[in-house]
C-alpha cells in the first residue's frame, strides 16, 4: 500500500476466509510495517485543517441557492440539524473503527472499508459471510465519489481561470480544455505526497485562501443587506434541491479516519471539545453564514455559486473567484489520497518488491490519475449533473447509511450495546431511513439536472 496507509492491512488471504468465518473468528490483521507505525504523524491543528478543508469545499458557494429552495427559517434551522447528524455519524464510524482496532490487535487503526469488513466479520453470525462484501461496497462507493468528484475540480478550476483572463485578456482566445492542459502538472504534482503530513500546508494555504474568499463574498453581501423580507419557508417541493445541496455539501467522511489514525494524538479526534467536534462546528457555522445572508441579500435571484452573483468587473469579486479556485486547486492532492491508497493496496501484491521500483509505480499511477481526471474533465467538460448523480447516490450512503449500519452491527451482539430500550438502534434506523430519503431527493433532482442539461445542449 502507498506508504501513508496509517492502517493496518487485510491480509489478502485471511480477509478471504473472514467473509465467511464461522463462529466469532475474525479475519487476521496485518501489523503494519515499522516505518509506517513509527512515521511521522499529523497534528492536531493539522488534523484540523484537513477535516475542515475535506467537508468546506466549493459546495458552500452554492448554500445561498440551498436557502432559495428552504427559505431564511427553514433553511437555517435545517443546516444545523443536519450539521449535528453528519457530525454524530462521523462518530459513529470513528469510534466503531477504534473499537474494532483495538480488538483486533491493528496497530495503525482501521480504514473505512476495512472497519466495515471488521464490523461485519465480528458481528452477528448471519452476516459474516458479507464481511468482504461490504469493504469492497465501501471501497467502490469510495474510488466513484472522490475520482469523479476530481473530475469535476479539474472542470471548476479551468472555468475559473477562464472567467478571469477573459475578462483581463479577452483576445487570448483560450478554450476551457487549455486551462485544463495547462494545469495538469500542477495537478500532477499535487497528487505526488505520499503521506497526509506532507499534505497538511496545502490544506492549511487553501483554508486561507477560502477563508479570504468567503470574507471578501461577506462584503459584498452585508455590503447592501436589505431588509429581511425573503420568505421564511419554501414550498415543500423545493425542499428536496435543499437537503441535496447541504448533504452532499457538508460531507466529507472519506478523509475522517486516515486523517485520525495518522494523528499523533489520535485520542484527541474525539470527545469534547475535539478536533471533529470544532472542525465541524466551523464548517457548519459557515454554511450558514453564506447561505443565510447570500439568499437574505439576492433572494430569488440567487444563482447557482454565490460567485456569480458578484459584480465581474470589480477586482475583489475577480479575487474570490481565483481564491476559491486556489483552494480547490490545493485539495486536489487531498481529495485523491484516500481512493489513491484504496487502489494502490489492491495492487501491492502485483508491483515490485524492490523499493525503488515500487515507489516508481506508485509515482506512475499517481500521475495516470492525474492525467485521467484531466482528460475525462476535457472529454465531457459540462460534467456536473452526471457527477451529481454519482455523488446522489454514494455520498449519502458514505456518510449516512454506512455509519448507522456499521454500528449497529458492531453492537448487536454485545450486552447493552443497543442501549436502554434500544435508543441507538431507534436512532440508527431514522438515520438509515434519512440516508434513503437524501439518495431518493438527491437522484431525483440529479437526473432533472441532467435531463435539462442535455434537453438544452
């Protein structure tokens, strides 16, 4: 695996034999190899600049037009509500995969997938034969949302720069796919880090430079605040483009555990206050923010990213454009690690034992994905509805479905794990049943998007 990992490894063989071990045997986990374990690790101010960078992307530009389809009230009430439930499951799966580590002997932790394999494996007997099942359904769900959502960086990028140098250089006469040309090095050298510590100044500039970005976007929307005459809730119908745009905003659960079993205090992830807890604080906090006032200042003339609400020709409006899309630029590498290391582990047994030659590898499949993303960005540059969908449909299972249900498996079977009266297996099940509802709503409006897009072209 890439040498970040920062988790134990399945063992290829005994994870075979763990999808259908009977009777309380548990697939063995592979110690991690001492420079792995005893690598350098992230901070806890890294740590947090990771997982604010991973769940405050460019979605919250569009929260304005998220509060359109909610109303002030609605929208507002809503956005904490839904905050506090991602948040709740994020703890949900990071104290499920600490727990199963712990019991499994995995020095490093676990990773997502394998958390779910672990939770599956050890839990009530009917379901360990799906144990293999469900890493390979989580590693999936992982590769399709972060690669086709790399694509879809790479789009919003090269849209930005051209916005730009139009306006400066309107004779330049460059298409979108020549940005996109052009900053396939930097890309390509973005990928490259091999572990999350190294990624971390990356972060910490982009949450700079978005911070600026959103400052800059807070002026101009307090700049002419009107009066609070905007409709405080939305007809219902428009409440399904609400939920879509804020869940699938918010999350971010990919990056969680690799940024927690790489911490050098991974204890403090958890609990109160916590690098989780105040990370997702900020984030959601700036949502809304940017969605309550940027639909109170353009109402029902919001557009789609709060950006293109500001005037083109002043140069701070041109300044949030390029910051915003500096940020994205500097997550790229961040965005590709997880589904990176999810590839290169499946393929560790295939590459070469020598070191120098298997770090050739990695390197040379780093920079295929770069190219991939770039291309697939050139191919099809008006990307975004078909990624939607995609992101419709395994992002609230990423965050929602899969947390609820790795817990109530990993608890099942032990003495009052459940909890009095069963609380958390109530509270799983409305979990679970939000997830359906946020997949159905997100699909549906995903393939409206989609159908007028192509009805349009």
């Amino acid at each position: 695996m890439d040498n970040f990992s920062s988790t134990a490894q399945l063992t290829p063989g005994h994870a075979e034999a763990g999808a259908s071990t009977p009777s309380g045997s548990r697939p063995d986990i592979q110690q991690q190899a001492p420079e792995q374990s005893t690598g350098k690790k992230t901070s806890d101010f890294g740590a947090l600049a990771h997982i604010v960078k991973s769940s405050l992307g460019s979605g919250i530009l569009a929260m304005p037009n998220a509060f359109r389809n909610g109303g002030l009230a609605f929208g507002l009430a809503a956005t904490f509500i839904i905050g506090f439930i991602c948040t709740y499951c994020v703890h949900l799966l990071v104290r499920a995969s600490f727990v199963l580590a712990e019991e499994a002997k995995a020095v490093g932790g676990l990773d997502f997938a394998q958390t779910a394999q672990q939770a599956f494996a050890t839990g009530p007997a009917p379901l360990r034969k799906y144990a293999l099942a469900a890493k390979r359904f989580v590693n999936a769900a992982l590769l399709c949302t972060y690669y086709s959502v790399s694509c879809v960086y790479v789009v919003f990028i090269s849209e930005s720069l051209l916005q730009v140098v139009q306006h400066h250089a309107p004779d330049l006469g460059w298409g979108v796919r020549m940005y996109m040309l052009v900053l396939l090095p930097v890309l390509a050298v973005l990928c490259l880090p091999p572990t999350l510590r190294r990624l971390a100044p990356f972060s910490i500039l982009a949450n700079v430079c978005i911070f600026v970005g959103f400052a800059i976007t807070l002026y101009y929307i307090f700049r002419q605040l009107p009066d609070f005459d905007r409709p405080l809730v939305a007809p219902p119908r428009q409440w399904p483009l609400y939920f879509s745009t804020v869940i699938f905003a918010l999350e971010g659960i990919g990056m969680v555990l690799p940024v927690a079993n790489n911490m050098k205090r991974p204890q403090h992830f958890l609990g109160c206050p916590g690098v989780l807890n105040v990370s997702m604080s900020i984030v959601v906090a700036l949502y809304a923010i940017i969605g309550f006032f940027g639909y109170l200042r353009y109402g029902n003339n919001t557009a789609g990213s709060i950006t293109l609400n500001l005037p083109v020709a002043e140069p701070l409006a041109q300044a949030v454009k390029l910051l915003v899309a500096g940020a994205v630029l500097l997550t790229y590498g961040l965005l590709l690690f997880v589904p990176n290391s999810v590839v290169l582990e499946a393929l560790g047994p295939k590459l070469p034992e020598h070191p120098t030659a298997r770090s050739a590898c990695r390197v040379v499949f780093k920079l295929a994905v770069a190219c991939l993303s770039v291309g697939v960005a050139a191919a099809v540059p008006s990307l975004g509805p078909v990624i939607s969908l995609v992101g419709a449909i395994f992002v609230s299972t990423l965050g929602l479905l899969c947390p609820a249900v790795i817990d109530t498996v990993m608890r099942w079977e032990k003495p009052g794990g459940l909890g009095r009266c069963r609380w958390r297996l109530l509270t799983n099940s409305f979990i679970v049943l939000m997830s359906l509802g946020a997949l159905l709503t997100g699909t549906y409006t995903s393939v409206l998007e989609i159908k007028a897009e192509y009805t349009h072209s």
